[in-house]
C-alpha cells in the first residue's frame, strides 16, 4: 500500500471463484456480500492462464527511459503476438539472468479484454481494485516475512478450482512459473473417466480433503492411484525443462497444495514422483482467522498488501482505479473555481459587472471568429469524409486480400504437418517389432488410429505371449526408453486356454 494513503481494511478478490476476505490488523474472514468502502485497500490476482510470461533481454546500453517501449517491441517480435491488440504488459528485471551485455526482464503479457471480462463481477461489487498481481509474484512476501528460508531453490505446485501452477523461486527471486494441465476440475473429469462413472466435484473434492488419496473405496483409490501418477509425471517433465532451461542443479524443497486445504498423501506422492523433498503449501501467516479453510492465495494477497512497494514486485495490471481525490478531480476543481469566483464576484461586485461587459465585448469578437472557422471546418469535414471513403474502400480490398492469404497459409501449414509430423508407421512397428522379440512377444496384429483433428495417434498392438512375466518387462523396458516419445496404456492381460499363452492389447500414444 502507498506510504502516502493509509486504509483501515484490506479486502481480497479471487475473481474465479468470486469469493472476498476482509483482513484488519492480524486477522482475516470470509464476505458473503463484500461492498465498495473508500478506506478499503482491494487487491486481485491473474492466474496462470490469464496471462503470457517470457524472460527478454535487451542491451545494456538502453536508457532506463527506454526499457518499455524496448520491451513492448521485443515482446511483439519474440512472441509474434497480433498488432492490432494493444496488450498490457508488465515487467521486473531478473538480476540473476544479467549478463555482460544484456539486462533480463520477466515480462507479463496480458489481454485487457480478459481483464474486463474476468474481473466485471468483481467490480460490480466492489467498485475499484487498487491492485492486479500475477499469482507467482504473490510468494515474494513469504521471503520478504522471512516465512521462508532466504536461501536455495524452491518449487511450489497449487492446485485452484480452475488453475494449477508451477513456480520456481531462487535466492528469494521468481525465476520461472508454469500452469499446469490439472486444475481440480481438469483432475475431476479425468477422475470420472478412469473410474468409469461419474460423480459430482463437490463429492470428489470432499474425499480429497477429508480422506486423501488413500480412501476406503478401493475402487476410488485406484482411480487416484493413476490420476495422480499421471499429473506428477506432467509436472516432472516441466521441472526437467527448468532446470535445464534455467540452469537449475537442485531443488532444495517443494511445497504442494490445494485451495480445498491439505490432502492426505499429496507430499508423499510428490516426493515419490518427483524425487525432491517435499512440503505442505501451508505456511503460518500470522493471521487469525475463524474460517475452517482459507485459500492460500487469499492469505498471500494479504500478506502482500501489507508490504511496503519496494519490498515487493511492482507488477500491477489494474484497469479499475479509484477515483482521485476530489481537489484533483476535473469536475473538483471546475467547481472550486467556480466558488472562487461566486466568492470573488459577492465580494467586489462593481467588478464582476465591469467584466461582464468586457465578457460581452469579447464574446462578440469570438463569435465572429467563429463563423469564420466554422466555414473552415465545414470544408476541412467534406475533405475528411472523401478521404474516409476512399480509405473503407482500400481497407475492403485488403481484407479481401488476407482472407485469401490467410487460406494459402493454412493450406500450406497443413501440408507442412502432414510431410514433417506425420509418423512413419512402418519404421515405428518395426521398431517395436525388435522390442518385442527381445522380451519374446509375439505380435499378432497393428492398429494405427488419429483423433481430435489427427492430434492424438495411437498405435494398437495385440500382444501374446508364453508368461505374464514377457509382458510386464517389455512393458517396463517401453516405459524406460520410450517415455519420452509414447504414452503407453496395457489394461488388461488374459489367458487362453486354446492356445496356451497369455493376450494383451498395448496402446503407444505418441506425444
């Protein structure tokens, strides 16, 4: 909060869920029907999809008044983003990533027709929000409050109801964050799908909370079983592409959690799958609170209101300010002067009537001057209006002339897809042809398949065998060194007693 305006509440947003908290002093609850209060500090965050992050450098030898519009030409060029969109972005220097020529920024890129539409609800019932922060950088106050060690490497997975994300802090700086492919609702419909009935997300959101991921249905703990070995699988390929990207040696913690609470189990999985020591996202803010459960990200925003804004990154993407004070308002200061002078009139009247003459005097001149532009504008509008219309004209043919490029480019992207994506089946069957006869699997049939538009290909191979045993190595031997090109999926192995051997169906998924 500013130095220069101090508030008696803070109130925060989560525009997702729209849902408020209004903390005073150390402590913090729940508003069912938050309202606009003119000493009431209102701070939101952006998730992860809601924006677009890249590390940019640019020279050293670039003025300090000229990093933005430096960083709004590089962000354009890099990231190809459309020119007739006039983004909003925002920026901090990453100190770690300078080098001897080249300053580095964490550039955030955000759509404000995003903002506009995420944020309207909240708006509505609050009025004004004083601050808009990329969730990522919310986790700086853990460090600035020393709630954290200052030192080392950290990595922190929050699962929200329609995001979840990976960001990386080292040396109490943000180096990188990520959204992951599972927010809770993404894990509910996948749930659903590997159990082969459906439930509600309330329902399986409780038995998350309540009883982990080992509950008592051995149906349901099955189905976490697979759910969650597939989103860490996810998170640790992202975490492979940090550290090489980002020059990473070692995690010294990673802190996992939900903005349903803790979930039994989940650090166990994490430091399982991830081979990393792994911690509850759940840290002692200081603040009481009467509510069962509060969402992390609410008791972050808080936290970072409270900081003084060089403790804190100053990223801030509001649209919605409040207004000025009414001394600096147009319309305030329209009326002082306006008092100033009812006053200076009722005190001096003999020259208020003297310049009310002087007024008609000029007024008469100005009315002649008028007339005269007046003609002038007219001309200068029929200019306009013909130049206008020749302009529509020009616009017309060249968005005929796009439509049809565009046509050709997309044409020519799919043949580019289909001669370089295309996978060779045959060299892929023959491939696995040689694994199978390592581990002695006979191959009785292929099936190759394409869907989602041809960007899910699945090869089909019907497996048989003389022991359980062929099977299950080749398929651990797959798995190890094919991982990276194939998703492998091997349901089922069952015996038939005409043949003596053992019949499985294998699906390789290339990635």
């Amino acid at each position: 909060m500013s130095k220069q305006q101090t508030f008696s509440t803070i109130i925060s947003a989560n525009p997702y869920r729209k849902d408020f908290y209004v903390g005073t002093l150390n402590s913090i609850s729940s508003i069912a029907s938050p309202s606009f209060a003119k000493e009431q500090y209102a701070v939101s965050f952006l998730n992860t999809k809601g924006f677009i992050s890249a590390l940019i450098g640019i020279s050293k030898n670039v003025p300090e008044d000229d990093v933005y519009d430096a960083l709004e030409n590089k962000v354009y060029e890099e990231l190809a983003l459309d020119m007739a969109v006039e983004y909003q972005f925002q920026y901090i220097e990453a100190i770690n990533n300078s080098t001897e020529s080249e300053r580095f920024y964490h550039v955030f890129i955000v759509d404000p027709l995003t903002l506009e539409q995420e944020f309207a609800p909240t708006i509505q019932a609050i009025k004004y929000i004083d601050q808009i922060v990329p969730v990522p950088l919310l986790l700086k106050s853990l460090y600035v409050k020393e709630i954290l060690d200052s030192s080392g490497t950290h990595g922190f997975i929050y699962f929200q109801e329609n995001d979840a994300f990976l960001t990386i802090y080292r040396d109490q700086e943000f180096v990188y964050t990520k959204s992951l492919k599972y927010s809770l609702k993404q894990m509910h419909e996948r749930f659903c799908e590997i159990l082969g009935e459906v439930i509600d997300l309330g329902s399986f959101e409780n038995i998350l909370s309540m009883q982990g991921l080992n509950p008592s249905n051995q149906e349901y703990q099955k189905a976490f079983f697979k759910l969650f070995g597939e989103v860490f699988l996810h998170i640790n390929d992202i975490i492979t592409y940090a550290k090489r990207a980002f020059e990473i040696k070692q995690f010294d913690a990673i802190y996992t959690g939900t903005a349903i609470g803790s979930i039994s189990g989940l650090d166990e999985y994490a430091q399982t799958y991830l081979g990393l020591k792994a911690h509850p996202f759940e840290f002692d803010y200081g603040f009481k609170t009467a509510d069962k459960v509060v969402d992390q990200i609410h008791q972050l925003m808080h936290l970072y209101a409270r900081l003084e804004s060089e403790e804190r990154y100053e990223c801030n993407f509001t649209l919605f300010h409040r207004p000025p004070p009414f001394a600096k308002r147009d319309s305030g200061k329209f009326i002082l002067v306006a008092a100033a002078s009812l006053a200076v009139a009722l005190l001096y009247p003999g020259t208020y009537w003297g310049l009310s003459y002087v007024e008609e005097f000029h007024y008469a001149l100005m009315n002649q001057e008028y007339e005269k532009v007046h003609i002038e504008k007219i001309t200068r509008e029929q200019i306009i209006n013909l130049k206008t219309a020749n302009k529509n004209a020009a616009q017309a043919l060249l968005d005929e002339q796009k439509t049809a490029y565009k046509q050709k480019q997309d044409t020519l992207i799919q043949v580019h897809d289909k001669k370089v994506n295309y996978p060779m089946k045959a060299k892929i069957a023959a491939d696995f042809t040689r694994s199978f006869n390592q581990y002695r699997v006979k191959l009785q049939s292929v099936g190759y398949t394409e869907e989602n538009n041809s960007t899910v290909k699945t090869f089909n191979f019907m497996l048989t065998a003389g022991k359980t045993q062929d099977i299950t190595a080749l398929l651990k031997h797959l798995t190890d060194t094919k991982r990276d090109r194939y998703d492998f999926d091997l349901q089922l192995i069952s015996y038939d007693g005409n043949t003596s051997s053992y019949l499985s169906e294998l699906k390789a998924v290339l990635k």
